[in-house]
C-alpha cells in the first residue's frame, strides 16, 4: 500500500464519520416529539407528566373537637379514591391535606398552603364553612376547584337564588344548602312544637350565623317572634349569661347551631339553668355527630336537631360496609357519604376534562373542569343524584328534624329518631 | 496477525514522513483529550460554582425576607400593645406603616427569589420547594392584607370620639346623666357597665352578656319606674338599645380582630419551616455543589489518568514501531558510520525496504566503498608524511632537547599577567636546575620568582603583547634556588606562545670577575710585593739603624740622673727611633709575609684593651664630642689571629671614625656573631662558615664612591701626609685581614661609614692572659745567653741590656760563629737574628746548634724575616720571637720566659704591643 492509498483511506474513514454524525444529529433533531396539546384554558392548565402523582389538596378540620366530622371527610375521600384502585387516569393521587382548624383563618391559610403547588389540580374542602369562606376565596383567585362534602352555609353559595356573600367560582359541595335547614326547623318550631318565641344563638361563623338567619327569617315569617339573636365566641366555656338572656327574653326554644365544644357547653349550662326546662332547645347538624351524643349523654335527651336527611339505599349501605372494612369501625357521623360523592364527582370530571397525551401525560384545563362540575346533571352520587347549579349546589337539600331520645342508641339511634323532614323546593 | 502486528506492517510500508506524521498525530488527538477533558471539568466546576453563588444569593434573601417577615410582625405586634399608649395615630405612624412597608419588602425580595430560583439552574430540591416559596409569597401578601385589614378593624375600635369604644364610653356618659340619682336605675347601671369593663379587660364575651343582661334588666327598670319623665325615658331606652349594638359591633370586631391574630399565627407556622427548609436547601446546594465539584475534579482526574495512561500506551506502542521501523535501522546506521568513522572502512548496511533509510543505507554503503578506495590512497601518503613528520619531529626535537642554549617555552596567562611553563628542554633542566616534569604546567612566576623582580617577566609581556622579538641581554638573574647570568632572546610563536632562548653565562661571567678581582688581586699583589719588596729590603736595615735610635736612648736614660737635661733629647730621640720602627713594622704589615704568629684571642678583649689603652685616651681626648659606645656580643666565639696586628686594625678604624665626624657624633664599636653562606661569602670572598664580625660605624660624612674604591690602597689618604697617618691605616687593615683569611666590608655614605671586619672563628681555646712584668723582675740570674747577628750595633745593644738584666750575653757576628761557640760550649739560650749575611740565615744556626744540643732554646730577633724561617725555626724549638728594634723590657721578657718555659706569644705580643703604642 502506498501513502496516496493509505490517506486515500483515512479521508474516507474520516468522511464516513462526518456523515454518521450529522445524520445523528438530524435524526435526534427529528426524534422530538410534535406537542399534541396545546392548552387553551383561560385560566391555565395543569400538566401532569408520565408517572407523577396528580396532586389534590385536602382541607379539613383535622384538630379540635371538630377534628370528628374532618376525618369524616377524609375517609370518605380515600373511599371513593379505593373506588379507583388509589389512581386517577393511571396517575397515582397525593393528597396535601391541611388542617383548617375549622376557623377562617384556618382556612385561608390551609388554602394558601395548598394553591402555593402549581401542580394542584383541584381541592377536596372544607369541613366548616367559616374555613371555606376564606379557603374558596384564595382557592377561586389560584383558578382552581374547590368541592366540599360537608359545608352547608348558604353563605357559600346562594342565599334566595342570588350570589350569596362568600360565593366563589369553582367552588362545589354535596352537602346541603344550610338555607333550608334553618328554616325546616322554624317550621318544626312553629307548627309542630307551637313556639312562638324563639331565641338563637351562633358563634359567628358563616354557618352558625346564616342557620340562625335561615331560622329566624322562617319562624318570624311564620307570625313568630325572635325574642333574642345572642352570639357566644369559639371557645366560649361560659354559657351562663347567655342562657340567662335567653330566660330574659322569654323565649320558648332556643335555636343554636353551634359546633363542639361551645354547644357542649350550652347544652350543659341550659340543663343547670333552673327555668330552661320549658325551653326547647334545638341544635344543628354539626352535632349530629357519635362524639357529641357521648359526650353530652343524658343531658342530651330531649335535644333537637336540625340536619341533612340521611341518604339510603343499596350505594349508602355498600359504601358503609366499606368505611367498616377499610376503617375499622363505624362511621361517627354520616357526613364521609357525602364527601364520598363530593370527591367521586370531582375525580368523574378530572375524568371527562382530563387530556391524557400517549406517554401519559395529563392535561386538566383549570376552568374546563369547573365547567364540567357546573353542567353536573342526574349524577348518581351515594346521597342521591346531583345536578351541580350555577353556584355550585349540587345536592337537593332535604333536611330532617331529629331528637335524642336515647344516647345510648347512638348516633344511629338519633338518626334514626326522624322526627319532621323538608325537602327544600327550588 | 496481532493489531500491532498489522499496524507494524501497515506502517513499515509508509514513509517515514508518513509515520512520524501519523505518531505525532495520534499524541496530538490524546492531547486534545486531555486538553477536552479538563475543559469539561472546568465548565462543570464554574457551573458548580455559579449554583454555590447562587444558593449563598437564596440563603441570603430567604434570611433576608425571614429578618423581614419577623420585623413586620414585630412592628404589628408593637402596634397592637402601643397604641392604647401612644395613640393610635402614632401607632399607625410609628409601627403600622413601617411593618406594611417591611412586609412590602419582603414580597418584593420574595418575588425575586423566585424569579431567581426559576431562572437559575440550582439544586432540584431548591427547585421543588417552588411551591413553598409561592406559599410564601401568598402568606406575605396574606399578612399584608390581614395586617392591613386588623389594623382597621382597631381604627373602627379605638379611634378617638368616632371608634365604637369612645362611643361605648359616651352612650354611658349619656345614661349616667339621665339616670340621675335614681337609685333602682343607678345599680343597674353600674353593673352594667361593671361587666362591661371586666369585658374590656378580660375580652370574655360572657361578661358582656352579662352587662347586656343587666342593661335589659335596666331597661325593664326604666320601663316601670315611675319617677321618670316619658322623654327622659325614652332617651334612657334609645341610649341602651344603641349602647348595645355599639357593643355589639364591637364584640365582632373583637372577634374579627381575634381572629386575624389566630390568622398571623398560622401564617407565622406556615412561612417558618419555609424558611427554615430553604436556608437548609440552599445549604444543601453548596455542599452538593461543592461535592459535585469534587466529583467533577475526580473524575476530570481518574480521565485525564485514563487518557494519560492509554496515552503513555500508545507513545509505547508507536515507540516500539516507530523503533523497530526507524530507529534501530538508524542506530544500525549509526553504528555503521561510527565503525566507519572509527576507521572500519569494509562496513556494509543492510539496504531492506525503499523508504528513505534504505536509500540511505545504499549511499552509505557507495560511500563507504568510496571511502575505501580514498583511505588506502590515502593511508600511503599518510605513512610517507608521518615518517617525513616523524623524522622532521624527530629532528626538531633532537635540537630542541640538545641545544646548548636553554629553551623555554611559555605560554600567557590571565591576560599576560604571568605565563605558564609549557615546555623546557634538557638545557634549561641543567641550568635551572629543574626537571622538566616538576615545571611543566606551573605559572613561570612560581619557577622562577625572580624573573619579576629581575625584569624578565616585563620583557615577555612586551614580547606577548608586541609580538616583537627582543634581546634578552646579560642580566643577573638569583632566587632561593638559583642564580646566575642569562643571556639570551625571547620571540613570540604563531600559536601565541613565547621562546625564552637563552644561556647561561654564570660562569663565563664568574670568570670574567674572576679574572678582573684577580688582576685586581695581582696588581695589589704586585703593589703590595714593590713596597714589599722594599719595606723588606730597607726593613732589616732600617731596623737595625733604629735599633740603636731605639735602644741606646734607653740604656742612656737608665743610666742618666733624672733632671739631666740631656732626658728630653735622648727621649725624643728614643721617640723618633719608636716611630720609625712603628713605619717601618706598617710597611712590612702591608708587605705581607711579615712574621706574625696567629694565637686564639677574645675580639671582644682586644676591643677593650684599645678603649682602655693610652693611645685611645689620647685619640679621644683630642676628639671629645664625639661619643664612643661599644656593643659587644659575650657569645662572640674566639678568633685565631695576630692580636698586634688586629688592635692595630681597631687603632687604625677607631682613629679615622673619629677623625670622619666633624664635631658631634658618635662611634659604635660592636661584635656579633655571623653564619657566612656561600652566596654572601662569595661577595666578601670569604668561605662560607662561621665569622665574628667587629663592625665599626661612624656619623660622619661618608667617604666618596671615588675614594671608595681606593681607600685600601698604601698611601692612599685625603689627610694631609705627615700629620695624623702614613697612608697606611687602611692598607694595614686590609692586608691583615686577608692576612687572617678575613675580609674587610665597608659601606658608607652621606650619614655615615661602616667598616665590618669579618673573622674566621675558631674553636681553640684561648691560651694565654699573661701580661709583661716591670723591669725588675726580668732580671736574670747570671745565664748564658749566646747573642747571634750579624749586625755588630744590635750586639751591643743586645749585650749592654742582657748585662744589666744581669744575664751573660756571648755576643757573636754570625751563624758560624754561634755554630762553633756550640761546639764548644753551651749557652742556656741562643737570641737569635734570622737574617745575617753573608752566613748562614738564623734558621740554619739554630739548626746546626740543635744537632749540637738538642733541645737548645732560643728566642728569635729580626727586623724583618720571612715568615716561613721564623715558623720553620718555632717548628725546631725556638720559644720566642722578638722583633728588632726591641726595648729592655721586651728582651727580658722574651729571654725570661724562653728561659723559663713561659709561651713566648704573650710575650711577642707584649712587647709588639708595647712597641707599636709606646
């Protein structure tokens, strides 16, 4: 071989080289894949890529005498979650859930800490409505879906058809409109137990005070007279002088939709008082609750309620063999049935809304999922069917008077102690 | 077929431009990765160290809004305990304002913190905690707007007559006022606002129903006391009724306000562990950074060490083919060329291949066979010029080594500051007395340390530096080693070299000197031998006339009274007769061969027995300014000399030093002891050996170089003649000292003269100190004494002078006489005169007597005698000699101690003495 050959040789090793590289090159400049969505959602997109988590904030009550009725929800969220095998379009789901403390405060907060994640898709919340008022305001500024399985302050949502005062877009529940709640008990006041002066008393909070509100309306509505509206502080042990107030008044029943522990302490002052034992006293569905009735114990005997209708059937019994079987034990309250629907109606639109790209990346449009939660119609939910409204509604609220006659019985015993029931008509 | 096999071969057919092209190229791509490598490395450490910096920028604003947040809810804190203090103007002021500009603050750095987080390339974990910082940020905005809205809702509570407190407070006022003093109304009152107050301080809000309680209580009161006006009634209930929806206004502020505290709360749990877990995060980031570094740097090591190593691999590898291919063939032609430098001419390389060493190996190869056909023509002009060389060589050499002339050849050193031996020849071995061995190589001033001082170390510099030849004239050359007469040429060599060609004329020159000291010698001796000769002829004449000047006058004065005033003639007679004698023993002193007998003597006695003398006393007392001193040596070794002659010497050397300074001044007579070697005897020529030196040093004006060279001549004075010598004083010195195998040295010049007298030493002892008796105690007892001359005035003189010693003189006319006086009868001593004529001489009588009666003493008396006689007559036995003319005293004494077996020396010496001072 002589030298002309040889570099004749190296040159076209060389040139082979060149050529191997820039098709390389080419090649992996054609291997980028063409984007198959491009989101279009005016308020922005969540994007979830291949095998990460989507992410869904869960604010509940989780301290406190309320912790109950927080871990309540919960379950039922993890419940309708199992429904999915614990994924969600073959992403797994985490929860950030945050404690609210059942406060405004609590909530807003919890919110902040939840809608900081830009990954956030949608929020499962809250437990009390006074959290929420704050909660769906941060949460409804961030673009996202707020669904609650356990608020009921009309507050939240409409009060006579309008906007009421906290009502935020994106924000859903499927527990009731506490507007008809106030008023099934006026109406029970009135027509069935015959009172015609009555007295209410609410700790402030959007949810106690717009029960009082609903109540007061409907009873002075009725030809009755709100002979006092008295409010106690969270965290008021005292009770004395305002039961006092309400002896002054001369009211027959006494109203007061307070939560743990404050109604605790009520229902005990009132029970001291010597002149209460002609007053009917009537409380919420927020002590609807096993803690409550074994708290109070006998005390409580003779105590109405105002609160959700419990939903029945073959869905309700199912569901609650499953709380049973995943937890443990019974439920205390029936509340998880609604967070349930509320967190299985939230998943079914992440369902619908959800663009899923072939490498598994998901794209959830912000306000195409609130849309498909407003235009929720006839879904089959474990409470009964929902149809979302413009505000966010999404049960019809049917509402049962209940006594405590015994508290041995239990929750299911008073529950069970139906003693008048208002469905609400739109 | 093995890879390096194939590239072996591969390679074997290329060039070797080719091979080295493709070497080189090969290093350059393993340097290109190194060079890659450490540029990767250090993109990674500057990005490493970009992500440090940047984490230190987030530590510091996440420590920044945290320092931030903190004061804000510091300073909103502070608002809420002030301003019931200060006023809630001021408050506002003072703490509100700045707490909402902190908190401003905050949310701007916490906006550029996450700009700066989303913009950079940190730390995933700083990355991730985006959420935290956006929950942050909401919380700062969130405290700003609660801030805000706390703040008012304690505007709407405590602001001066407008805020629901101060209207609480006026409403109370009012109904204080219209309750009066009723009494029912009055406890109400105070009850009412009793738990009113308890409720502003405790802000339990049961105590405030409780003054709504008793406010409806009140109420009731106002409605059923009848004591009250239906106005004043009214105002009363219109006073409660607002007075409780004031109060209840602010219960829900209370409240409100309650809860945004329980809202700053939560912020504050939910911002602090941010915080927290950023400044760790970021902290995390630099040490991951930094860990990331050292990483980077250890990998950038373990590659730079691989490509290193693969590299020191493949420059083995091509080393090894690059060496089997082109170096060993190269050796091999090395190699070749060595041998074939190194004469082997029948070298042949091995021509495999076509590249550029096979063609070269084939060159050298017809180069090599060239060679050979040169070489062997060559090798035969070169034999035919090497033994014409040889022979030339050979022949050059034969004259260099055999020249008569010494030949040096030297070669210039440090500039021409001295010049280094670089060969001599077998001449220059001879007179230098070197070897050429022991010079070869060494500085020419180090052979020869004269040649500086002697001028010849100048001639070759100028001989060096001008390149010219020059004459190397007669000069002496002396070291410690040697001396001598060079003669000679030095030129200058082509190769920059210089020739001494020279002889040595030492001996020519010695001879030379020789010749003329010996001339010189042979004119004085001839000079001396005329006066001499005449002293000698007159001497025994004169002596004999002068002995009857001398002697009559004697026994004349003995005999006369002493005031005859024929006393003074007679002894000035005597005196004339002594002065005479004392020219005449002077002219036969520098006539050498007079008799004088050399005995061992102390120099240092004779030297003071001249300072003790008359004559010295005499000498000084005329010249008394000047000084006289002597330094004599007491180790000074005995001489062997003749004592008269020697004080003669010191008179002589004595009286002209002092006669040479004029007016003040100083003589110093010393003595040392001197070793004489050869060198310096030669100048004196004296042997070498043992000398006691007598030095006598004036301070007078010197003597001239002119009168120098004659002041040892007889009769050579610049004294007037007559008066103070007989221009013999130097003469005699002289001649003595060469006399006694001496030498005189006198060096002189404007501050003074020196005269050193050098003496052979000698290890006798000294024999004799005896000193002459007084005239009466050289009388004798009636001896015979047999007085031999031919002179009939010396009989009589001898006759009347024995007779009065009281001795038997037998006076007889000459030797033929005494002869036959012996036969006949015998003498107790023969005074014998050596010279008589016409008759035998002294030494034939005294010989002919002896065989008559051996053991006949005798004294010898002559004016003049030659000097082998008298020794040849001490030799047979005669004890004494006395010279003519001669005094009682020195008679007697020769003829006593001749009598009495005394050495007659000391006598001799003694009465020449007294003859020559007296």
């Amino acid at each position: 071989m002589n030298m002309r050959i040889f570099n004749q040789q190296i040159q076209s090793i060389l040139r082979s080289f060149f050529i191997i590289w820039l098709t390389a090159l080419l090649m992996s400049a054609c291997d980028k894949p063409e984007p198959v969505f491009e989101c279009t959602d005016p308020i922005g997109c969540v994007e979830i890529a291949p095998g990460e988590p989507i992410h869904i904030g869960v604010l509940q009550a989780l301290s406190g005498d309320v912790a109950a009725l927080g871990k309540e929800q919960l379950r039922g969220f993890e419940l309708a979650l199992d429904k999915r095998g614990g994924t969600l379009l073959g992403h797994p789901v985490a929860l950030q859930v945050e404690d609210t403390g059942c406060t405004p405060e609590g909530g807003a907060n919890a919110a902040l800490k939840i809608i900081a994640d830009p990954q956030m898709a949608a929020i499962l919340g809250t437990t009390c409505s006074g959290a929420a008022a704050t909660a769906s305001k941060a949460m409804s500024d961030a673009g996202l879906t707020m669904i609650s399985g356990n608020n009921s302050a009309a507050y939240l949502t409409t009060i006579a058809g309008k906007p009421a005062l906290h009502w935020q877009p994106g924000y859903f529940r499927t527990a009731f409109n506490d507007e008809s709640a106030g008023k099934a008990a006026a109406i029970f006041a009135y027509q069935r137990i015959g009172v015609r002066k009555a007295a209410t008393i609410h700790d402030g909070d959007i949810y106690t005070r717009g029960l009082t509100e609903g109540f007061e309306n409907a009873f002075q509505e009725m030809g009755g007279e709100i002979v006092l509206s008295a409010v106690v502080n969270k965290g008021d042990t005292e009770m004395q002088p305002v039961l006092t107030a309400v002896l002054n008044a001369g009211a027959g029943l006494l109203f007061f939709p307070l939560f743990q522990p404050e109604g605790n302490h009520l229902l005990f002052g009132a029970r001291a008082v010597p002149g209460f034992d002609d007053i009917y006293l009537m409380s919420d569905g927020a002590l609807i609750e096993s803690s409550f009735i074994e708290s109070v114990g006998e005390a409580g005997i003779g105590l109405y309620f105002v609160g959700p209708a419990r939903p029945e059937g073959a869905a309700v019994d199912s569901l609650a063999m499953a709380y049973i079987s995943k937890f443990g034990a019974r439920p205390g309250a029936s509340y998880f049935q609604s967070a349930y629907d509320a967190a299985d109606l939230l998943m079914t639109a992440i369902e619908t809304v959800a663009v899923q790209e072939p490498d598994g990346t998901l794209h959830i449009g912000r306000r195409a999922l609130r849309d498909r939660l407003y235009a929720v119609d006839d879904f089959e939910g474990v409470t009964g069917v929902l149809d979302c409204d413009r505000f966010g509604d999404c049960a019809l609220p049917v509402f049962d008077v209940l006594r405590l006659d015994d508290p041995s019985a239990g929750l299911e015993g008073l529950v069970s102690n139906i003693m008048f029931t208002h469905v609400a008509v739109e | 077929m093995t890879f390096q096999k194939q590239v072996s071969e591969s390679m074997e057919n290329m060039s070797i431009t080719t091979r080295f092209g493709v070497g080189i190229s090969l290093l350059l791509l393993l340097i290109l990765a190194v060079a890659l490598t450490g540029y990767v490395s250090i993109q990674y450490v500057r990005k490493a160290e970009e992500s440090i910096q940047t984490s230190r920028e987030i530590q510091r604003m996440v420590l920044e809004m945290d320092r931030g947040m903190e004061k804000a809810r510091r300073l909103h804190g502070d608002f809420f305990l002030q301003y019931p203090d200060i006023g809630l103007a001021r408050a506002h002021e003072q703490y509100a304002q700045p707490s909402m500009r902190e908190i401003a603050r905050v949310i701007a750095v916490s906006h550029a913190l996450k700009d700066l987080i989303e913009r950079s390339d940190v730390a995933r974990g700083l990355r991730d905690r985006r959420v935290d910082l956006n929950l942050y940020l909401s919380s700062a905005k969130r405290f700003a707007a609660t801030s805000i809205e706390s703040v008012e809702l304690v505007t709407e509570l405590a602001v001066p007559e407008r805020g629901l407190e101060a209207m609480m407070e006026q409403d109370l006022q009012a109904m204080r006022a219209e309750i009066g003093n009723n009494p029912s109304l009055m406890r109400f009152f105070q009850e009412m606002k009793t738990f009113a107050q308890d409720y502003r301080i405790t802000r339990k809000r049961f105590l405030m129903q409780s003054a709504f309680n008793a406010a409806f209580r009140m109420r009731s009161a106002v409605e059923n006391v009848p004591n009250l006006l239906p106005d004043q009634r009214d105002r009363l209930i219109t006073l409660l009724e607002r007075w409780k929806t004031v109060t209840e206004e602010m219960l829900e502020v209370d409240v409100a306000i309650k809860s945004r505290f329980h809202d700053f709360a939560l912020q504050g749990e939910a911002v602090e562990p941010i915080s927290t877990a950023l400044i760790s995060l970021a902290g995390e980031a630099v040490e991951d950074a930094r860990a990331g570094i050292q990483e980077a740097l250890g990998a950038a090591l373990a590659i730079t060490a691989g490509v290193t190593l693969a590299g020191l691999l493949l420059a083995v590898l091509i080393a090894g083919i690059l060496n089997r291919s082109i170096t060993r063939r190269v050796v091999r032609l090395t190699r070749s060329a060595e041998e074939l430098r190194a004469g082997n001419l029948d070298i042949h390389v091995g021509e495999e291949g076509n590249d550029e060493l096979s063609r070269l190996a084939r060159t050298f190869n017809i180069m090599a066979g060239r060679l050979r056909e040169l070489v062997d023509r060559l090798e035969q002009k070169v034999t035919q010029r090497t033994a014409e060389l040889a022979e030339s060589e050979r022949r050059f050499r034969e004259l260099f080594e055999h020249s008569s002339s010494g030949v040096a050849v030297y070669e210039a050193v440090d500039g021409g500051a001295d010049f280094v031996i670089r060969d001599i020849n077998r001449a220059v071995e001879s007179i230098e007395a070197v070897t050429r061995e022991a010079v070869l190589g060494h500085p020419a001033t180090e052979v020869f340390p004269g040649i500086r001082k002697f001028g010849f170390l100048t001639l070759f510099q100028e001989v060096w530096r001008t390149g010219r030849t020059r004459r190397l004239p007669l000069r002496f050359y002396s070291d410690d080693r040697r001396s001598g007469w060079r003669q000679g040429a030095v030129y200058k060599l082509p190769s920059g070299e210089i020739v001494a060609v020279y002889d040595d004329l030492t001996a020519q020159k010695q001879a030379e000197m020789e010749k003329t000291a010996m001339e010189a010698k042979l004119q004085r001796a001839q000079k001396m031998e005329a006066i001499g000769l005449l002293a000698g002829g007159v001497a025994h004449d004169l002596n004999n006339i002068l002995a009857g000047i001398v002697s009559y006058p004697e026994l004349l004065l003995m005999q006369m009274p002493d005031d005859s005033p024929l006393r003074k003639p007679i002894q000035a007679i005597q005196e004339s007769g002594q002065r005479a004698a004392a020219v005449v023993a002077d002219l036969l002193t520098v006539a050498r061969g007079v008799a004088s007998v050399k005995v061992p003597a102390d120099l240092n006695g004779l030297i003071r027995e001249h300072l003790d003398s008359p004559e010295y006393k005499k000498l000084h007392s005329v010249h008394e300014t000047v000084a006289c001193t002597a330094n004599l040596d007491p180790r000074l070794p005995p001489i062997r000399c003749s004592p008269v002659h020697i004080k003669k010497c010191i008179m002589n050397l004595v009286t002209n030093a002092m006669e040479a300074v004029d007016g003040d001044g100083r003589i110093v007579l010393s003595t040392q002891r001197r070793r004489m070697d050869e060198q310096t005897g030669r100048a004196l020529d004296l042997e070498a050996g043992e000398y006691a030196v007598l030095r006598i040093a004036d301070s007078g004006n010197g003597i001239s170089e002119t009168d120098l060279a004659h002041i040892f001549e007889p009769f050579y004075t610049k004294k007037v003649m007559g008066q103070s010598g007989t221009g013999l004083g130097l003469a005699v010195v002289w001649n003595s000292m060469q006399d006694h195998g001496g030498a005189v040295h006198v060096e002189s010049d404007a501050r003074g003269t020196v005269f050193e007298l050098f003496f052979p030493v000698t290890g006798d002892p000294i024999e004799c100190m005896a000193r002459p008796s007084g005239i009466e105690n050289l009388k004798g007892n009636g001896e015979t004494i047999l007085v031999v001359d031919d002179e009939p005035q010396q009989l009589d003189i001898a006759n009347r002078i024995l007779r009065m010693l009281g001795y038997q003189p037998v006076c007889v006319g000459s030797g033929e006489e005494a002869v036959a006086y012996a036969e006949q009868k015998s003498a107790d001593l023969v005074l014998l005169d050596m010279i008589m004529a016409p008759g035998i001489s002294g030494l034939e009588t005294y010989e002919r007597i002896l065989q008559i009666h051996p053991g006949q003493k005798a004294v010898i008396a002559s004016g003049f005698s030659e000097t082998e006689d008298v020794e040849k007559t001490r030799n047979l036995g005669a004890r004494g000699f006395i010279k003519k003319p001669y005094s009682m005293a020195q008679l007697g004494t020769a003829v006593q101690q001749a009598l009495h077996e005394v050495e007659s020396t000391c006598m001799e010496d003694f009465q020449s003495a007294r003859s020559d001072t007296s």
